[in-house]
C-alpha cells in the first residue's frame, strides 16, 4: 500500500449554498476533459432542449449560448472547475487525506 494520498475529483451540485448531490471519482479514472464533459452533461439536466444545442454550437455562431461554459480556477496545488449556471456543478481536486470523510463519498439524496 502507497503512503502517497489518493488524488480525487470531489464533484458537487449547488443551488445557491444548498448542496444537492456530491460524488468523488478517483484521478485514475478521469481526466480532466472527462470530468468538464460530466459537469456538461449534469448542467444538461437544467436547460431546455434549445439552450442544449445552442450552447452546443461554435462560440462564433450568433445563435451559440455559454449555458455549458466551463470556468476553472487553479491555486495551491487544487483545480477548480464550475459551471455557469445556478443550479451549478463545481469539481474540485483534493486528496483523500484533505477530505477522508469523502473519500466513499455517494449522490445525496435530494429534499
């Protein structure tokens, strides 16, 4: 067993301050393009069909919206990815030895 600690993605839905889902996945089983397609897909579930395909399009499209935009913020060795849009999807890069209460972490249930 490695003493080095496990590099994890600590992926949480928020509306407002409420936290409504969280979830980890470990760094060997996505990167980071992989996790920007989920937080994607999980911000999907709030648009309707037309804001989907529209943020779909090249950013030169007239018709193209940013719904889906990604902004990410780096510092002290941790990555912060988050969506635009409220509810909104962040993923943040810990170890298992910053948060080991997350390390088993499951979706919360909602309500």
């Amino acid at each position: 067993m490695s003493d080095e600690p496990r590099r994890i993605w600590v992926i949480e839905g928020r509306s407002g301050v409420e936290i409504f889902f969280r979830s980890t996945i470990g760094f060997e089983l996505a990167t980071e393009v992989d996790i920007i397609a989920m937080l994607q897909r999980l911000a999907c579930r709030h648009l309707a069909p037309h804001e989907v395909l529209n943020a779909s399009l090249r950013d030169n499209d007239r018709s193209y919206n940013s719904l889906l935009a990604i902004s990410k913020d780096t510092g002290e060795g941790r990555d912060l990815l988050t969506t635009q849009l409220d509810p909104h999807y962040t993923a943040r890069s810990e170890t298992d030895r910053d948060l080991p209460d997350l390390d088993e972490a499951r979706p919360l249930p909602r309500g």
